[in-house]
C-alpha cells in the first residue's frame, strides 16, 4: 500500500501563487501513474494534472499556471500554482496508481485545503 502524504497548501489573494508537496512512501519511480485532482465545495473531484510513462496533462483550466515537476530522490511530486484565481479554490488530492500483474490500485492523499481571496 502506498501512503502519500501532501504539504503546502494555505490562503492566498488572486495572483499569488502557492505550491503543494506530495511524499509517497515508496520509490516514485515505481509508481505508474501520478498526479494531482482537486475538489471545489459542491462539485466532483477533477482532474488537475497527471503523469504517465514521463507524459504530463494538465486541465484546459490550469494550464500554463500551473506546473507538474517530481523529485525521484525525495519520493516527492510537486504542483506549482501561480496566477492564482478564486475559481482555484479547492481541497486538492495526491493521487498514485500502481500496476501490480493484471490490478490496478489507487491512492490518495489526505487533501490540502488552497483558498485564493479576490
């Protein structure tokens, strides 16, 4: 079972920028599938950014602010947000997929609050 714990989110006024942390308890290199979805009050759990196989995605609405970067030594991932908006605010999820044989399983992270203030 893979834990992932997140770190880095807070309050910040529209512009501003923020960026979360994610450690995962084993090797990320490992690890087939990671990435970051959020959850606005009210709404579903979307899709933010993921990484497969070195391919990053990004959501039509945070593309270009916002950055995927890893750090294989650290078993850490990263979500660089700049030119934060209101419509930002969210809990924001870790996740991880890993293959093992013919099953796929899934983690999340325990959420990171992000508030951005207009």
């Amino acid at each position: 079972q893979v834990q992932l714990v997140e770190s880095g989110g807070g309050s910040v006024q529209a512009g501003g920028s923020l960026r979360l942390s994610c450690t995962a308890s084993e090797s990320i290199s490992s690890i087939n599938t990671m990435g970051w979805y959020r959850q606005a009050p009210g709404a579903q759990r979307a899709l933010v950014a993921t990484t497969t196989s070195g391919s990053t995605n990004y959501a039509d609405s945070v593309k270009g602010r916002f950055t995927f970067s890893k750090d294989n030594t650290k078993n850490t991932i990263y979500l660089q947000m700049n030119s934060l908006k209101p419509e930002d605010t969210a809990v924001y999820y870790c996740y991880a997929q890993v293959i093992r044989g013919l099953r796929h399983y899934g983690y999340w992270g325990q959420g990171a609050q992000v508030t951005v203030s207009s």
